[in-house]
C-alpha cells in the first residue's frame, strides 16, 4: 500500500487494520513523512548554494563548497533512514478489507452461507481415510526418510489424484463450462479458459514479499537462507509474479491460470493437530486457479472463482458448505475470502478445502503489474485466487463419502473416464 493514499485516508487505514487485527503504528508513519517533508527543501536549499557557486570557485568558495556537501550528505544520510523506516512500516500494512465483509474478531465470526449436497447415512459405522486406504497410504516409511507429516501415496490413490488433475484441467480449459457459470450467475464477464501451467517452486525473497505472505507468515515458509530463496505454499505465490513490472494488455484481460504444484508448508503453531494422515502436511499437491483482471471486475471475478470451485465439488457429489470469512481470519493480501468445507463422515463435520480471495492490487503494487485502461491511464490490476483442488484433502473426502462396507470405495461418476 503506498503513503500518498495511507496519508489521504487516515481513519479509513486504521478501521482496516483494527478489523483484521493488525497493529501497524500509523502515527508514526504520520510524524516520519512530516520529518521526511521537512528535510527534502533544505537537501534543496543546499544544492541551490552549490550550483550558485559556478565555475573556477575561490578558496574561501572552496571551503564553503565542502561544508556544504557535509551538510547536504548529513541531511541525505537522515532522509535515507527516514525513508527506510516509512518503508518497513509500509511493507506491514495488509490489503483492507472490502466493505461487504463481516467483521470480527476470530474465525468463529466467519458466517456459514450455505450448505448444499445430502449428507449420506451409512448402515455403518463409517471409517476414516486412514483405515480405507491403509494400503494405500504409507506414513511409517515416509517418516523413515523425511519425519512426520510426510506420506508415500500408492496405487489406487495416485491413480485418483492424476484423474483429478485431467479432471480439474479439463474442465476450466473448456470455454463453455465459463460461459455457463458466467450465464447462470449474471456475473457479464468474459469466458476467457484457464492457461494450464506448471510453475516453479522455489522463488526469491523479494518476490515472496511482493505476494504478502513474508510480514506476518514467514514462520510457515521453508526459506533456503544461502540462496535467498523459498519453497512455495501455493502455486499462487509463483503465479502472480509471472507478469511483475509489466504493463498488460486491457483487452486481453482476464488472464486466467490454473497452475498445478507441489506446496510446502511449516505448519507452525499446529504441533498437535492432525499429526496423522495427510490432512495436515509439510507437503502436498495443489492446483490453483489465478486471474489477473480489471478493478471493476475483480468483485465478479471473485464470485466466479467460487462458483466454479462449488461446481467442481459438485460434480464430485460431495456434500459441502460455503463460508464467508470475516475480517480477522483474512490474511494480509485478501481483501475478501470464502472458504469450502466438505463434509467428513468419520469426524461427523465439515473440513477446509477450498479457499478463494480478492486481492484487489495489493499484490499488484507491490510487484508493479498494471494495464493501459481506455483513455490512457496506467492502473494497477487487480488479482484474484482459488482453490482448484487441494489433492490431499479432496482424496480425503472422496474415500470417505464413496466407502463401501466391504472396507473398500469408489469413485465419482465424473472421474471414471480417467481411470
């Protein structure tokens, strides 16, 4: 976020951060840009002086020539402090939340929209993934070579995750599949399909901080701290670097990318939480859809990405509930989010599997992405992300929805083709 529009909306920032629950010390920005203001007419004043004495200077030119390079290098040295310190406190305020979005304090302040699909009643004690795909699920000889929260997926279950993937695919590839969505929903946005991409996993610092997730989520990332590079918790964060200081073309927007990873994440603060399995991983497959569009679109867009996120769940039969995210649980870069829970019958609950957020162009004016608007002006554009299928997870759902009493399980319908 840049000072200019901090200094122009003051309350605005304040009642933003209070809602997600971040403190940054905006008095102090306040009082550093007043100093700042302060010291750049007398930098002036001292090169005026300079360039006034021209030419062959005299001795006594001379001497005040020197001291006043003294006085302008000192008051330059205090600027560049000044300008360092308004810098990091700027790379701590997080995108503002939208208005439309509910506030509170925690995420049992998220509000549950709806929640579709029957939930199946079983003439048995239903079993957990583990004990379904026991064969199938080795995390005893993955803990061997890399410790807990690792897994060997075997057989039957990579089969399943790869028909996912040519689902997922195929899918947001089809341009008819958008037009429907977009038509049923009202949204009037392009049915531009999804570019599938296979992006790097490893990305410098500077550009994991242009996503946002450095200030506060660095302690979940792997850094690799000789090279100065970390290992992606989402194909997202290599995605929305891919057009940095570009200027995009208008009417080829949106630019739709469904990128497909593997995601490594610290799980930080979880010591305890679904230490078994592969709920709750340092690594694991994702795909991920991103778009980089117009302003005006990006609340639109939005309400694709989950619309199209619902539609695949769907076509799973998977029986889920759709959250509104309010304030606090957003992260920094969303300004809006909405999550899928698909319903577990061996925990009798629902469980997070899909996110999708509008970061409106915080991501973008920290990685300088912009586009030529109709008259001329260069904006910055606004990115969007979501939730394809967190493989992991999804397999989870599927074996225990589709168990049978036999203690083995089957597929959804829309996957067969793939098998």
């Amino acid at each position: 976020m840049n000072l200019k529009f901090i200094l122009q909306n003051i309350d605005k920032v304040k009642n933003g951060l209070e809602a997600k629950g971040v403190k940054v010390d905006i008095d102090k920005l306040i009082e550093l840009d007043k100093q700042r203001k302060e010291i750049l007419p007398k930098i002036e004043e001292i090169r005026a002086k300079q360039n006034k004495i021209s030419g062959k200077p005299k001795e006594k030119e001379i001497y005040q020539l020197q001291e006043l390079k003294k006085e302008r290098i000192d008051w330059e040295n205090k600027l560049k402090k000044i300008e360092k310190e308004i810098e990091e406190i700027l790379s701590l305020v997080p995108n503002l939340p939208l208005e439309s979005v509910p506030r509170g304090k925690s995420e049992k302040d998220n509000r549950i929209l709806r929640k579709v699909g029957k939930i199946k009643n079983f003439s048995f004690t239903p079993k957990n993934y583990l004990e379904i795909g026991e064969e199938n699920i080795d995390t005893e000889r993955a803990a061997k070579i890399s410790g807990t929260r690792f897994a060997f997926l075997k057989g039957d279950l990579v089969r399943l995750q790869f028909a996912l993937i040519r689902f997922v695919l195929d899918f947001l590839s089809d341009k008819k599949n958008l037009e429907k969505i977009i038509k049923n929903k009202k949204l009037n946005l392009l049915s531009t399909p999804f570019i599938p991409i296979l992006p790097p996993v490893l990305l410098q610092e500077k550009i994991m901080k242009g996503m946002g997730y450095v200030e506060r989520g660095r302690e979940e990332i792997y850094w690799i701290e000789k090279d100065k590079m970390c290992l992606v918790g989402t194909a997202e964060q290599s995605i929305g670097p891919m057009h940095k200081d570009e200027i995009l073309e208008e009417k080829k927007m949106p630019f739709r990318y469904v990128g497909y990873s593997s995601c490594f994440r610290r799980e930080a603060g979880s010591y305890g939480k679904d230490t078994k399995g592969i709920l709750r991983v340092h690594q694991f497959d994702k795909l991920e859809m991103f778009s980089f569009c117009q302003p005006q679109n990006s609340n639109k867009e939005h309400q694709l990405f989950l619309a199209l996120e619902e539609e695949m769940v769907q076509k799973l039969s998977l029986p889920y509930q759709v959250i509104e995210t309010c304030t606090a649980d957003l992260g920094d870069p969303a300004a809006a989010k909405f999550d899928i829970e698909t319903w577990i019958p061996s925990e009798k609950k629902y469980r997070e599997t899909h996110s999708t957020s509008n970061c409106t162009d915080f991501q973008a004016e920290r990685l300088n992405i912009r586009f030529r608007d109709k008259n001329g002006d260069l904006k910055f554009v606004h990115t969007v992300n979501g939730t394809a299928f967190a493989l992991g997870r999804i397999i989870i759902a599927i074996l225990e929805n589709y168990q049978k009493k036999d203690g083995g399980f089957g597929i959804p319908k829309v996957l067969k083709k793939y098998f």
